[in-house]
C-alpha cells in the first residue's frame, strides 16, 4: 500500500464460487470462471479500479498475451503482449473501458 495505491494479493484462487454470486460479469457453467466472476464483481463493490487476473485463458476479459500462447485460445480481447514496453502497456490498460457492460453469454469462455 502506498497513500495513494492499494495492491491486494487473496488467497482464494479457482475456489468453488458461492451459490449465490451476486453481482457478475459474465455467466458461465464453468465452476472457475463462476468463481472468477464472483470475484470481479467483489471486486468491484469495493471499488477496484484495475484488477489484474492470470490463470484464468477462457475468461472473455481483455487480455495481455505474455509467452506463446495463441491469441485464438484466449478468452477476452488481445490489447498487448509481453514483448511491449511497459509503459505502453500501463497507458493501454489505463484506456480501457470499465468492465460496466457485462458479458451476458451463458457459455462464456467454455472450452
């Protein structure tokens, strides 16, 4: 934490998600991805401007390839890779629209 930056690291991983999720950002059949959404939508009652998710390929989330993964094997949109400078990452993913409309896809990110 700084004064003007909060960094949380959870424990929590792929745990199953809850019954009742609450709020979402996309609806899947997929218990990962249920409990990843859960997650953002936590997340996002409590204010988060930016999440960062990794390990999670099939999620429809804007995506930053990093090694050799194919970009058809992803979930969400390509908006940079690994091999980019780093401070034209940070300004992508600062320009990125809100995660307000969510995914409404009952097989979002199956695989």
């Amino acid at each position: 934490m700084t004064p003007k930056l909060t960094f949380d690291i959870t424990a929590r991983g792929k745990r199953a998600p809850p019954d009742e999720p609450g709020e979402v950002f996309f609806r899947t059949d997929n218990p990962e991805l249920r409990a990843l959404s859960s997650t953002l939508g936590r997340l996002e009652r409590r204010g988060y401007d930016i999440v960062v998710v990794e390990g999670f390929p099939a999620a429809p989330l804007p995506t930053i390839l990093v090694g050799d993964r194919d970009p058809e094997a992803v979930g969400g949109e390509v908006v940079g890779t690994g091999s980019e400078d780093l401070a034209g990452l940070v300004e992508t993913v600062r320009g990125l629209e809100p995660l307000a409309t969510r995914v409404e896809s009952s097989d979002a990110g199956e695989t």
